[in-house]
C-alpha cells in the first residue's frame, strides 16, 4: 500500500526533528481525534526522545474523553524551528483553520507528513499517504505501523478503532470494506476496548444534543430535487445548549428518510453556513455536489463552507 521510499522519508523527518507536532482538521470527529492520538502514540515508539504536541483549532467533543492524549490536545499553536508537521484527516490547509494565522507550515519548505483518505486531497505535505479507498484515516495507520513492524498497544487500537468506527457508521456504512474487517480484527486483537467506544460514541447523549438533533429532525423539508434539507441557526444552538460539535451524526437521521436522492444538513457557525451532505445512492455522487462550493469528500459523504447566514424562504403553491 505504501512506497518503500516514502515510509522511509517520513520515518527520517520524525527521527530528525526538534518536536512532532500532530493536526486534524477544526470540529474534529471520531476519525480526526482518533487518528491524532493515535499516531501521537506510535510516535512516541517511532522517535521516543522528541516531544510531541498535539494542535485543533477545536476542542474534541466530550464524547471521546475515554481516549489516552486527548487531554494534551491544545488551540494555540505556536510553530518552531525544527518542528515536523503530521496532518491527520485533513484534504487541503484550510480545513485544519490554521491557513490563516501559520500559512507557512503549509509550505513545501516546512517539513510535513500527511495521512489522510479523502480523494479530494491537495497532497499540500512533504510526504502523502493518501488512500482514497480506505474507510478512515484510522484504517490507514493502522496500516502504516504493520507496514513498519509496530506493536500496537491497547491504547492505541482503543484510538484507532475509534476512528474506524465512526466514519463507517459502526460498520453499517457502504464503506465498510472487507480491509475494514480486517483491520477492526486486528486492532480488536491488539486489545482495543470496543466495548467502550460502543458505550461513548453510540449509546451516550447529553441531553443538549438530544435538543438539537429535535431542531434538525423538526426542520426537515423535501426538496424538488430529492433532498431531506434541515437548517440549523446560531439561535438553534444557544437555545439548546449545544455545542456545535453535538451536531456530529444527526445527519444520519435525516439521511433515513425514504426515497431521498441525498440528505443536507446546514448549520450557522460566526459568520458561515457549513453544509455536511450524504447519500445512500450509488448513481449520486455527494462530493461533486459540495465542490460547486469549494467543498470535498467522499462519493457518500461530504461537506462545504461558505460566507453568510441563513435565511428562511417560505413557498406556497395553489394547487386546482
């Protein structure tokens, strides 16, 4: 899966740098925090004399406390000479929010590693591993260390498996490949706690989020085009409590509704409109969809943001 001379270069860069500083991208899900602690892990294996920081412009959502280094993870990133940059789960800078303020950790001057599994990447890094058919950027370390002979702890198979577990919907999704259940038996082998991930991710909401997963569900209308549409605004949240990280799987629900060619849910967050897009078809492709607004993803699953607000719009029509 992976070149012989790439493992070897990203093996280098951890070995000779001054600091290991790991980013996902901002609102991080399962995948992104579990792939961020987990290679955080294995570097400690890899390079076990170099500090490692780990850096998300967004704070993990509660619901993944039970995993080792998520408490290590801060906002402010203050990049420093000899550091090694290894971006997880992120297709292009922007995502990660920090384009803005570090522009020039982006640079192919600044030594990187990316790992990541969306198609759309920009391969922006020093050194890619991109596997656009693999179901997580979990499932690709977990293959990057088999393919450089390491052990893998408990902890870490508890944060790997995480990811795996979220992006394929706990192996419900169409992506759950037979690799998939392969890695899964691999990392559940490792000692992975699957019980735990089950308990947090799946079986445990705050009553918050139970409130504005109620607004999504409310506000969903069908569109001509065959879409389940729900909006969410800045006041939808300050009025349930919820942090915008609870809005994580509501979409699943929408995405339920019988017949439907693709499900939308858009959320206000300072000053833009996210939109996360899904699709249970095979003959739609979601992630061309999102590129009409500068977004990417998967076939299935994707995502895009733009400047703005939400506005209502009613429409009536008298039917003879």
């Amino acid at each position: 899966m992976f070149a012989k001379a790439d493992i070897d270069r990203a093996l280098s860069l951890f070995k000779s740098a001054k600091r290991l500083c790991c980013l996902c991208h901002r609102n991080p899900d399962g995948d992104a925090i579990g792939s961020m602690t987990g290679i955080a892990q294995l570097l400690e294996h890899i390079a076990p004399d170099i500090p490692v920081k780990l850096y998300c412009y967004d704070p993990s959502p509660p619901m993944f406390s039970y995993l080792s280094w998520i408490t290590r993870i801060e906002q402010v990133m203050m990049p420093m000479e000899g550091d090694v940059f290894i971006f997880l789960d992120s297709a292009e800078p922007k995502l990660t929010e920090f384009h803005e303020s570090h522009p020039q950790i982006f640079g192919k001057d600044w030594p990187s590693v990316c790992f990541d599994h969306h198609p759309t990447n920009t391969r922006f890094a020093t050194v890619n591993f991109i596997v656009p058919e693999a179901a997580s950027t979990c499932e690709i370390l977990a293959d990057f260390a088999e393919a450089i002979g390491l052990s893998i702890s408990s902890e870490i198979a508890t944060c790997l498996l995480t990811g795996v577990y979220t992006d394929t919907g706990g192996l419900l999704h169409s992506n759950t490949t037979p690799h998939v259940y392969r890695t899964v038996a691999r990392l559940l082998r490792a000692g992975a706690r699957q019980a735990v991930i089950v308990h947090h991710v799946f079986r445990t909401a705050k009553l918050s989020t139970l409130r504005l997963w109620g607004r999504v569900l409310e506000k969903i209308s069908l569109s001509e085009e065959g879409g389940a549409i729900s909006a969410l605004t800045e006041g939808d949240f300050r009025s349930t409590g919820a942090e915008y990280s609870e809005l994580t799987g509501a979409i699943d629900y929408v995405n339920a509704v019988p017949g439907m060619r693709f499900s939308l849910v858009l959320a206000e967050r300072a000053g833009k409109v996210k939109g996360s897009i899904r699709t249970l078809r095979d003959d739609v492709d979601v992630s061309a969809m999102a590129a009409k607004f500068s977004g990417g993803g998967h076939r299935k699953a994707a995502g895009f943001a733009v400047a703005g607000k939400l506005v209502p719009e009613t429409r009536w029509k008298v039917q003879k």
